[in-house]
C-alpha cells in the first residue's frame, strides 16, 4: 500500500506561496503598526533641487553643510562661484533607515555642487560715465583708460590720477581724484584739470567674455558722438544762424524741437535742442592766459523822456582803448563755458559811446473792427497795389480808432468814399474807408478803440467792408505786421 506524505509537494508549494503573501501584507501593515505601538523613528530627508540625496538625524546640521560645502568651492576657485541649487529637508518616518554624518553630507552635496556650478565669475572693475560702462581687467587698466581721458588736455602730464575707496558706500567703490604731480609755475598755462562728469568705478564679478579690451573702452570713452543738449537764444540768434554755424540744415534743429517751425521768431533766452559732438567722457579746464587787445567803455545813455523808446541819437562816438589782461578761461572740452579777468594793465582809456534814447512806450494798433471776414490782403491785385487790408462786415458796423491820434481829415475821398485819417504820435497815420457814416471831425482828439464812424460800401467798391491803412513816412505798408 502506498503511504501519503504528510507534507507532499503540492503542500510544501502552498505554504511558500503562503509564507511570502504574509510578509508583503506585514511589511503594508509595518507602519501602521509602527505608529500604533511607537516602534517607527523620525528621519530628515535632505533635498537639493528637490531630489533626496541622504538622511539626517539632525536638521540642524543641513544648513551649515551646505554652505560649508559652497565655501569650500570658493576657496577652490579664484573667483565668485555661482550655482543656481536650492538645499532642503523634510521629516519623514521609517522603521528601517541610515543616516549620515554631517562630514559626509557635506561631501556629498560638494560632490552634486561641483556638478551644477555654472561659472567661476573672476573679479573685475566697473567704470561707469552717466550712463555708459565698461568692464576692465584690472585697476592698472582703469586708470589708464582714464589718463587717455585727460591726456590730450593735458599733453604735458601736469596732473596724476588717483583712484581712492570710496568709505561712504557699502560696496567695494571707489572715487576718481586729478591732482597735480608737483607745484605748478607761476605765470600762464594750465591751471586746474578734471573730468566733467562723475567717475563711478566698483569691483564686478562678471564673466570673463564681458571684459572690454582696453583700446577699444579708450575708443568708446573719448570718441566724439552727437548728444543732445539745451541751447539758450543769444542775441542775433536765428534759426539758419544756430544750424550752420554747427554744420546742419535747419530741418535738422527743427526735428529735434517738435512744435518748432520755420517761421517761430527767437527770443533772447529762449531754449532750443541742439545736437553737439562729446565724447562720453568729457574734461573740464582752467587754463590762465595773457594778452592785449582793444576794447571799449560801457555805452552811456541820455535818457529823454519826450520820446519814443524807439528813436535814439548818437551824442558821442566810441573810441577804442588798450589794454593787457590776465584771464582764467574755463573750458568743456576745448569749449569755452566761461572767462574771469584776474589782472588788467590799461595803457589807453577808451571813450564811451554816448546814445540819447526816448522812455516813452510807442503806442500800439489794434484791430479797428469785431469780426469780419478778411477778404484782401497788402498785394498786388487787378494789375495795381491794394495798398491796405480789406475786412467784409455789414453796412453799419462800428469802426473804432486802431491807436489814439488826431483827426487829420474826415469826408469823402474820391474812390474812398467816405474816408477818415488819424495822425498818431509817433508820426504813423492811419485811413479808414468806404464808411457809410462818419462821426468825428478833423482836428479832433480820439483814443484808442474810440468809435469814429461806421462801415458801409461808399467810392470804389464792390460790396459792404472796411479798408484799412497804415501809413509810414508818406508810405503805405502792411497792416497785419503792425496790429497787436
């Protein structure tokens, strides 16, 4: 009779089956019961760039690993190491787990960081001009591109640059100093030497591809370029004036003043854009020097308070006088921006000019009617001159004296018509016609804006309106150019 196996093969392949079921539901189960009976321990993942390199006992030990680890690659590379790396931890519970030692975590993240570093970024110096830079090499590289600077003021080398720290910024800065190298001599020549602008300089720690070679920072700095710059009005200003004496068109100024035109009149103080050629580095000089040349006195005026201020006769004429003089001239880049007279020799008094000029105000022309439509101007019109203006309104509109004045004549006047004419005094006249009434009578005084007569279509004319003249010395001349 055959015997069966307690255990036979089909039994002992269910229970490894069986036994393997059991620790993978147990080791489902671990943490459960872990925390039910205490049995599970408290780890600190360590992350960099959010992936888990190691566990800690102590998350106080993260921090200064890292940052030692970053310490110990910038002691290794001669210059500012950049990692874009963020370092973390987190707590998590395990039954089972290892921890490192702050030494080997250490090594660990300066392993994965010597991976990630981007660049060693070497120190380098800025040199900032309003606001042009450029990066130089070194600080004997900076002062050289700042003597270039001075040195075509300054072909004698008078004056030493020097680069002093600057205490009062946080950053390692620095401030620019010229100075004379020794005493200077008495007598003419440069005086005083230094750039116009504000020298900044700071160490940079920059890659080295953004180095500028130092001939070409010397290129930059001192060649000239067009920069814009106020302009203020002086006197026999105008327009083509400014533009050719700088070398441009006229459209030129005009495009770098919007609103300007052709036609604006310049005043003496006004401010104007204008393009002048600078270098991005400029220099200011005080040169001294001695010479002799005319001049003349002051004009003296006689003031008459009978006439206008526009009538003016000359009592006495200049004559010149000789003198030697010692100036101290300023100057922006060979520009001259102003002048002080420190001595004076005079070997010839000079006469002065003597003018007797009028006080009075001259009086002013306002328009001699409300409204109307201008509808003839001073021109040539129908083969002959229309030797005044001409305003369209209705039969019996108000005329009014344009300036206060004498009644010369008043009546009528052949193709005039009905025609007035003041006399004012400053000798002008003026002549109203085609009225279809007149209200004063010669010899009469009138005041400005007075009324004296009224519109109409009387003489020579081909529809109701006023025609108006301005008479100057026997000669008519353009209304529109007098009327305030």
């Amino acid at each position: 009779m055959h015997k069966k196996k307690l255990f036979g093969r089909n039994f002992r392949l269910i229970y490894a089956v069986s036994a393997v079921v059991s620790c993978l539901i147990a080791l489902c189960f671990m943490p459960i019961l872990g925390d039910t009976f205490g049995l599970a321990t408290t780890y600190c993942e360590v992350l960099l760039d959010g992936q888990v390199i190691g566990a800690v006992d102590d998350p106080s030990v993260v921090d200064k690993a890292f940052l030692d680890a970053r310490a110990r690659i910038a002691r290794e590379t001669n210059g500012l190491v950049l990692a874009d790396v963020e370092c973390d931890f987190q707590q998590v519970e395990r039954l089972f787990g290892s921890t490192l030692k702050q030494e080997n975590l250490e090594q660990v993240i300066y392993d994965l960081l010597q991976k990630k570093v981007k660049t060693a970024k070497q120190k380098y110096y800025l040199v900032k001009v309003n606001e042009f830079t450029v990066y130089l090499a070194s600080m004997d590289e900076v002062k050289m591109l700042l003597e270039a600077g001075l040195k075509p003021f300054d072909p004698d080398g008078l004056f030493a640059v020097e680069i002093v720290s600057d205490n009062s910024r946080e950053l390692n800065a620095f401030t620019v100093q010229v100075t004379p190298k020794a005493d200077l001599e008495e007598g003419d020549g440069l005086k005083a030497l230094d750039f116009y602008e504000k020298v900044e300089i700071a160490e940079a720690y920059i890659d080295a591809d953004k180095l500028t070679p130092l001939d070409e920072a010397i290129e930059a700095v001192t060649k000239e370029k067009e920069k814009n710059t106020v302009y203020e009005v002086q006197a026999g200003d105008t327009l083509s004036v400014i533009a050719n004496s700088r070398g441009y068109y006229v459209a030129e100024v005009l495009a770098l003043n919007p609103g300007l035109t052709r036609e604006a009149t310049l005043h003496i103080g006004d401010e104007i854009i204008i393009s002048v050629p600078e270098p991005e580095l400029s220099i200011y000089t005080t040169v001294q020097t001695t010479y002799e040349e005319d001049y003349y006195a002051e004009i003296q005026y006689i003031d008459n308070d009978k006439w206008y201020t526009t009538q003016e006769v000359v009592r006495q004429e200049a004559v010149a006088g000789h003198h030697e003089v010692t100036v101290l001239i300023t100057s922006k880049n060979n520009t001259e921006t102003g002048r002080e007279m420190i001595r004076e020799n005079v070997m010839l008094e000079p006469v002065p000019q003597i003018i007797e000029k009028g006080t009075q105000t001259p009086p002013t022309y306002i328009k001699p009617i409300t409204g109307g439509t201008l509808t003839s101007t001073f021109k040539w019109r129908w083969g002959r001159m229309h030797k005044g203006i001409d305003w369209a309104v209705p039969t019996g509109t108000a005329v009014r004296a344009s300036c206060g004045g004498t009644v010369v004549s008043a009546g009528w006047s052949s193709g005039y018509g009905y025609c007035i004419t003041l006399r004012h005094p400053d000798g002008r006249q003026t002549r109203y016609a085609h009225l279809s009434k007149i209200l004063v009578s010669a010899g009469q005084r009138v005041n400005q804006n007075d009324k004296i007569g009224l519109s109409g279509n009387t003489g020579r004319s081909t529809g109701p309106h006023l025609h108006f003249e301005i008479i100057i010395n026997g000669a008519q001349v353009n209304p529109l150019k007098y009327l305030n």
